[in-house]
C-alpha cells in the first residue's frame, strides 16, 4: 500500500484509507489503522454515506429479488439524496 501512494504518515502514525476487498465468496473491509473486519451480511458499505447505503442494501437486499449492479446503483443513489458528502459520477467495476 505504501509503494502506491495508499498511505499516509501523520504525527508518526502511518494510516490507509478505507477499502473493500471480495476475496474467496468473502467481503472484508479494511479500516485506515489496517485492522480488518469480516462482512457476514454479505454487503458492506464505507464513506461518508455508508450509513445510508448499509440501510439501502439491508431494505432492498430481501430474497435477493435484485440483482448486485441494480442493488449498488440503488445504495449509491439513497447516499446521494441523504448525505451531502456523497454525489456522482459512480463508477462501477467488476473483475
């Protein structure tokens, strides 16, 4: 992380950033002190609007009626409309 810019030092104390990482049909979140946290719900959100999407996807998640593109447009979009610190574009990847 540090070769690529990914990391800061302040006051002595080197931090990341905030990521989500899909490996092995598992979700893991990784926090700016690199601890690193297991999503059993099997989404998670982080930023400013994580609050808002974690909701989103929690209501809209039931039975799996949508499909993960549609449900992660729809977590981005409640973000928008209720958190001022998030707003589009959005990019979308998937490998």
């Amino acid at each position: 992380l540090k070769e690529h810019g990914y990391t800061t030092i302040k006051d002595s104390v080197e931090e990341g950033g905030q990521l989500l990482i899909g490996l092995a049909g598992c979700l893991f979140t990784v926090q700016a002190d690199f601890s690193v946290q297991r999503s059993f719900d099997g989404f998670d959100a982080i930023g400013a609007g994580a609050p808002y999407a974690l909701g989103a996807l929690h209501a809209l998640n039931h039975n799996g009626i949508i499909n993960p593109s549609e449900l992660i447009e729809k977590a981005l979009i409640t973000s928008e409309h209720l958190c001022n610190g998030v707003c589009p574009p959005f990019s979308m990847l998937s490998l």
